[in-house]
C-alpha cells in the first residue's frame, strides 16, 4: 500500500482504529472505492477481499449497502451480513466534513460484539479521517486546477502562450516536457450509459494514466471531447491506452470513438498532435468509425478535413456527382477508384458478374459525362466523392 500524501494519512488512521478495536477495517471514498485498509483482523468476508482486489466494492454489495441507506446516515449504521453475497456484517460510519459527504468507515463485526465505547472510537475515527479527505482534496483539487490549465495552454495555438505552459510544466515537475509526445482524444458526444459523459470521460483517462510512468501524461476534460497527452517510451503503447479508455469509457455501452494523433519530438509541439487527434475523430463521426481512428490511418481524408469545406470545399464536387447519385451508382463507382479500377476486384466487392459491373462503369460514364479512362476525371470525381463524404452532401 502507498504510504504517501492523503493515502498515507488514511493508512496509518485505518491500521490504528483496526488494531485497536481488533477487527478489519476499511475506509472508502462516497464511490465505494478502497482508499485504504487495515491488516486482516479476525473473520474476513469474500466482499473485502473483491474491494482489496479490485480497489472497489462489488456492485452488488453497493447495492446492498445502499438498501440499507448508508448514503444518508449521519451516524453509524449496521449493514447485515448476506450470506448469499459472501457477506459478513459490518457497522458503516459515514465520513462527513459539515454537511459534505467524503466516504465511508467500514468494520467488519461478524458476531455485532462491537460496544457502545468501540463504537464512539470509531465515530471519533471517521471525523479524523473526514478531515485528512477534506483537507488534502483542497490540495488535490488545486493541483488538479493546475493541471488543467496547463494542459489548456499547452495545446493553444499561441506560441507564447505554449512556451510559458511549458515552463510551469517543468517547474511543478508535472511533465517531461523534452521527451516525444503524443495526444489521444476521446469523443464525449457518444453515451456513457448512466454515468454523465464527462464524469465517466476523466474517470476513463485517470484508469489509462495508470498504465503510464509517473511524469508521463496530463489528462483534460472539455464539452465534447476529452483529451490525454503522453510522453512516449518505456514500453507505454499508444493503442493500449487508446484500449484502455475505450473500455472504460464505453463500458455500458460498448461505444466508443479515440482519436490518435501522430507522435511528436516534444512536448512543443503536442498542439499539432492534439488537432490531428481532434481531426481523427471528426473523420469517425462523419463516416461513423468507431473504436481507434489514427490521424496516420485516415489517407486522403487527412487533406479534405483540413479544407475549409463549409466556405469553398463544395464548389470541389464534380458535377457527375449529384447526378450519379440519383441513378444509385456511387457506389459502384467509389469501389472502382478505391480499388484502381480493378474491374475483377470491383465485381468480387460488389458481389456482382462483372458484365453488369461493366454496364454500370458504360452507365457511369454516360450519365456523368466523364470517361474512367481519363486520369484527370478518375482524379476530380475520386476526391469529389471523398469529399462528399466528408461534409456530409454525399
């Protein structure tokens, strides 16, 4: 167990109330999850060793707590023991600053032997340790404010702006700014199932970041997107991290759009991974890819999205396009130049005899006033269709 910081407060405060009163103790946060525990002491239950394991409660055993209103106490509250859920009974102590609700204090009392003086102990506990959570969650959400703003600054188009974000980068020692970097983006205007977006968005990069050396990544959670930046190296994969949040992220949904941007020498220039990572995922929802969407990976789409195609891309579209598209044969003609005008691929793809491939090409050519023999029309309606596609005409 980590023995540092509002952690190791907590630690030495479970492992005396535990030795004290001879039982297992544990203190979690409002979330249910472990934030510290005291050795094992007497009868242990299979619900504390799935917390311990899994740095939180079961959802069941959530659920069972919750049935018995421990989120509203104000003093402590005994929860039965349920032998169908592994369970032995416990007296909860609600952990409360004033009005503000830090937690959980956890006894484990299999034979409810604890006393009325044991139990005051274990009030008196809870006050200590709503105190230590209140105190240093200031801090926490200071540096966290800290965080973020750097992070802001750092991907800002403003040189100036970047380079004095750097500079606090390296003196809060928050990240190796000199080591090459790269940033993921995960789209928030998919559902997260229950949860609210951004509260699942942070909670899904904060469990990536564990994966990632400490000085190593810096985690942002804005409207529609939330982004992670990393430092690379030291066996940390890009995709895992990319897994890692899809997991989390879409773990009621199976939903999830992350977009990769490409690796850069420095942190400098992580504002230049940051868009191709914005640019990625604005591809995937406009062609509805799902899962990891790599900037490196989007082809011919990397030049179209960064045309200003609102303003002037449209006047692009070859005039066959609109056309064609009545009479159903874009895609026909798309697998053709996808395929460089492979005829025999293009008919095993469209799952057509290649006669009829070839009436619908003399078709193409006909109705579109164009010939697939010539480069240049290959060229203008390949990047017209791509286009197309891209602002959402065709």
């Amino acid at each position: 167990m980590v023995q540092t910081g509002r952690v190791g407060d907590l630690q030495k405060l479970t492992d005396r109330i535990g030795e004290r009163l001879a039982r297992s103790v544990a203190i979690d946060d409002p979330r249910m999850r472990l934030q510290s525990y005291s050795p094992h002491y007497g009868a242990v239950d299979e619900q504390r060793l799935a917390s311990i394991l899994h740095r939180q409660a079961n959802p069941e055993a959530i659920a069972w707590a919750h049935d018995h209103d421990v989120q509203r106490a104000t003093g402590w509250r005994r929860v039965p023991g349920n032998p169908g859920l592994g369970m032995l009974s416990r007296v909860c102590v609600p952990i409360r600053f004033h009005r503000l609700h830090l937690g959980y204090l956890w006894i484990i009392d299999a034979d409810e032997s604890l006393t009325p003086g044991e139990l005051r102990y274990a009030e008196h506990g809870a006050r200590e340790a709503a105190d230590i959570m209140y105190r240093d969650g200031l801090v926490s959400d200071l540096q966290r404010a800290r965080e973020r703003e750097l992070i802001r600054d750092l991907l800002d188009e403003d040189h100036a702006i970047r380079t004095q974000a750097l500079s606090g980068l390296a003196e809060d020692a928050l990240m190796e700014i000199d080591s090459a970097a790269q940033v993921l983006v995960l789209d928030t205007t998919l559902p997260a199932g229950d949860g609210d977006r951004a509260g699942r968005a942070d909670l899904a990069l904060a469990t990536a970041r564990r994966l990632v050396p400490q000085r190593r990544s810096l985690h942002l959670v804005r409207p529609d997107h939330a982004i992670l930046v990393v430092t690379c190296g030291r066996g940390v994969r890009t995709e895992d991290l990319a897994a890692r949040i899809g997991a989390e992220y879409g773990r009621d949904t199976g939903l999830f759009r992350v977009g990769i941007g490409d690796e850069v020498a420095s942190a400098a220039a992580t504002h230049v991974s940051y868009r191709q990572a914005l640019q990625a995922v604005r591809v995937g929802q406009v062609l509805a890819r799902e899962g990891m969407v790599t900037w490196s990976g989007l082809g011919i789409y990397r030049l179209l999205v960064e045309l200003k195609v609102d303003e002037s891309g449209l006047d692009l579209l070859h005039p066959a396009l609109t056309r064609l598209a009545e009479h159903r044969l874009l895609e026909t003609l798309e697998v053709y130049l996808d395929l460089a005008g492979d005829a025999k691929a293009t008919a095993e793809h469209l799952q057509v005899h290649r006669t009829t491939l070839y009436h619908r090409l003399s078709r193409i050519e006909e109705i579109g006033g164009v010939s697939l023999r010539s480069g240049t029309d290959r060229l203008t309606l390949h990047l017209g269709l791509k286009l197309g596609h891209l602002s959402g005409r065709l």
